[in-house]
C-alpha cells in the first residue's frame, strides 16, 4: 500500500501533527481551507482500516505471519530430518502433493520460504 502520510511528524503551532506524503508540485495548500486531496485519501484509507475491527497489534500480527520465513531442519529420534514451522513449532508437510513444499504452515498459516 502506498503510504501517504509520512513515518516522522512535524511541530505546528507547538503540537506534533502528522505531515502528508506529498509531491511539493502536487499541493495546492488546499489543507489551509479543509479541503485536502491528500487528507481525504488517508481518511478513506484510515476508514478501511477501523472498519476490520482489528488492532495495531493485531495488524502487525498478521503482517509478520505474512512475511516469509524459511522453515528449520531438525532431527528426529530417528535420525530423519524434518522441518518445522518457524513460528509454531509443527511439522511442515504437504498432505496433498509431497512433490511441491507448502507455501503456509497447515496449522498457523505462516508463509513459508524454501530456498532462496
């Protein structure tokens, strides 16, 4: 997602506030009279988001299961190597075609990454 507010925010009249993302070609310093193309992207996209229901800390819990993580090769009693899930700790298997490695752990849904 494109981010149109900037990750720093800025001091107006003593307050910290957060700055719009804009191209200084593109602002018209319409925000000055209420009615900024920038502001009303980021109220749209602000409302997509609270209309999820979710938390900040749920949000970011699912964007770290979504990123990538190579699954860790262990040895079992047996002496047979397994992989395990990096983030539950179960074995990562392909029930329905062994032939292709997973791209999600069937139980926690954390993408998985084989190879580089």
């Amino acid at each position: 997602m494109e981010r149109l507010i900037r990750e720093e925010t800025i001091i107006v009249g003593g307050e910290e506030k957060a700055a719009c993302n804009y191209e200084n070609n593109d602002c018209n310093d319409s925000c000055m009279y209420g009615r900024c193309k920038w502001q009303g992207k980021a109220n749209m996209l602000l409302k997509e988001y609270e209309d999820t229901g979710l938390t900040p800390d749920q949000t970011r819990g699912l964007a770290e299961r979504d990123t990538a993580k190579a699954p860790e090769e262990i040895q079992d009693a047996y002496g047979d190597t397994r992989l395990i899930c990096p983030n539950c700790r179960n074995s990562v298997i392909n029930y329905f075609n062994r032939s292709r490695p997973p791209q999600f752990c069937m139980i926690c849904g954390q993408r998985l990454k084989f190879g580089e």
